[in-house]
C-alpha cells in the first residue's frame, strides 16, 4: 500500500516543499489550501501528478476536510 499524507497549507512555501518530497519519495499527497497566503505556482511542480490531489478550500470549511479526508481514505 501506498502511504499516503494530508498536507494542510500546501500552496505556502513550507507545504509546497513537504508535499514535493513525499510524492518523490513515492507517498500520495491529498492537500488542502485557501491560497490566503501560498501560490499555484508553488505547486508547479506537482501539476499532473497521479500521487498528489488539491482541494482549494480553508480549513476551517468542514465540508472542505471530510472531502480530503474522503479523497485520503479512498486512496485515491
């Protein structure tokens, strides 16, 4: 099974580097991010990767958390 990771504020200059290392080591990537602070292009990188899914929402939406809690649990 493929380990699989949740990254909240993927787009901001922290998450956009943890989630690059972990689709390269191989994880799938399921993020969440309002963009309030971090970019799109932050994510250039991972743009078209099957290992790395982005839900543009805050984590403060609930609905926005069980949708990537759902993506995460169905490993997709």
């Amino acid at each position: 099974m493929t380990p699989r990771a949740v990254v909240t504020g993927a787009a901001g200059f922290i998450g956009s580097n943890l989630a690059e290392r972990l689709v390269a080591r191989g994880d799938t990537v399921h993020a969440i991010d309002d963009l309030s602070h971090g970019t799109l292009e932050n994510l250039a990188g991972l743009r078209g990767s099957k290992h790395f899914t982005l839900v543009q929402a805050s984590i403060l939406d609930p609905g926005a958390v069980e949708a990537v809690a759902e993506i995460a649990a169905a490993g997709c």
